[in-house]
C-alpha cells in the first residue's frame, strides 16, 4: 500500500525559492549551466516542492556525471 502524497509536495514553489534554486544549480561545465538554464526556461513557472528536491539530488552528481546523463 503506497502512503498519500504529501500536500507540500506538490506546491509551486516561490520566485524567491526558483532563484535559490537555479544558484545552487550553477555548475563547473558550461555544457551543463547551458542545460539547467534550459530546463529553468523551460519548466520554472510550473516547478514543485517534489520536482526541486528531485533536481538537487541531480545536482549532487558530479559535472561529468551530470553531463553524461
């Protein structure tokens, strides 16, 4: 039996928590800054509790590992 989402979850995240965010998502290879500058275009306004956490663990590879993917 899979336990119910958390509410949290699935809010969008603030203005202020998207800048925090993309600055820590600032990376050594520009291939990979090019990427997530992208991604933020992209998908910023519809970004989530759930979905940035998801990110920041990407974030933690390494810049090679990152780039491969």
């Amino acid at each position: 039996m899979q336990a119910a989402p958390h509410p949290a979850h699935d809010v969008l995240l603030t203005e202020a928590d998207i800048n925090r965010i993309r600055w820590r998502c600032r990376r050594g290879l520009l291939e990979n800054d090019i990427f997530v500058d992208r991604f933020f275009k992209r998908y910023e306004s519809a970004l989530t509790v759930k979905q940035a956490q998801g990110l920041m663990a990407l974030m933690e590879l390494s810049d090679n590992d990152l780039l491969d993917l």
